[in-house]
C-alpha cells in the first residue's frame, strides 16, 4: 500500500501529540523538517541507515 507523505507525518504527528503532549512549535519544527529532509539529496543516505 503506498501512503503519500503528507498523509503519513499527519498521522504520525497526530498520534504522537495526543499521546506524548510535546509543544506545537516543537511537532511543527519536527513534521516540516522530516517533510524536508525527505525530498533532499539526504534522503538515500536516512533510507540506508532506516533500513
């Protein structure tokens, strides 16, 4: 199943606010710049070490 990016940092930012409680700013910094990092020239170096 492919999920689009967007849809899956929603999510993962959702749950993660509703169970951990951390600051909005602290969700906003962290969701964009995974959304970020993602489409950069970074990305196959993060998908080797995630793998």
């Amino acid at each position: 199943m492919d999920v689009p990016l967007w849809l899956a940092l929603l999510a993962v930012g959702a749950l993660g606010t509703k169970l951990v409680r951390p600051p909005w700013w602290l969700v906003a910094v962290l969701l964009l710049g995974g959304y970020l990092v993602a489409d950069s020239f970074l990305a196959p170096a993060i998908a080797t070490v995630v793998k």
